[in-house]
C-alpha cells in the first residue's frame, strides 16, 4: 500500500515496487493521476488496484 501514490516519492515508490513484482495498492487524491498509474503500472505486467482518497 503506497500512500501518496500520485506523484513524487509515493509515485516513485510504487513503481519500483510494482517492477520488483508487488501488488500495489496506489492510494491519493488525485483520481485521474492513480488511473494512469495504474495503466502504466498494468502496462508492464504488473498488478495495480487504484483507490482515489485523503488519508489525513
């Protein structure tokens, strides 16, 4: 579960778990970024799940 997954570290983060062959759950606000993510994340085989929220 990344946090933030949207942009910067988080988005860092989850790609580099997802290329070391992690399931990631990409959690942030920003819906239309997490979408992309995870298409790109799906795009190269990996396995994504997109949950658009603020966890503050």
């Amino acid at each position: 579960m990344v946090t933030g997954a949207s942009a910067g570290v988080g988005r860092a983060v989850a790609l580099r778990l997802a290329r070391e062959g992690a399931k990631v759950a990409l959690i942030a606000r920003d819906k239309p970024a997490l979408s992309q993510l995870k298409a790109e994340i799906e795009g190269k085989g990996g396995e994504a799940l997109a949950i658009a929220a603020d966890v503050s």
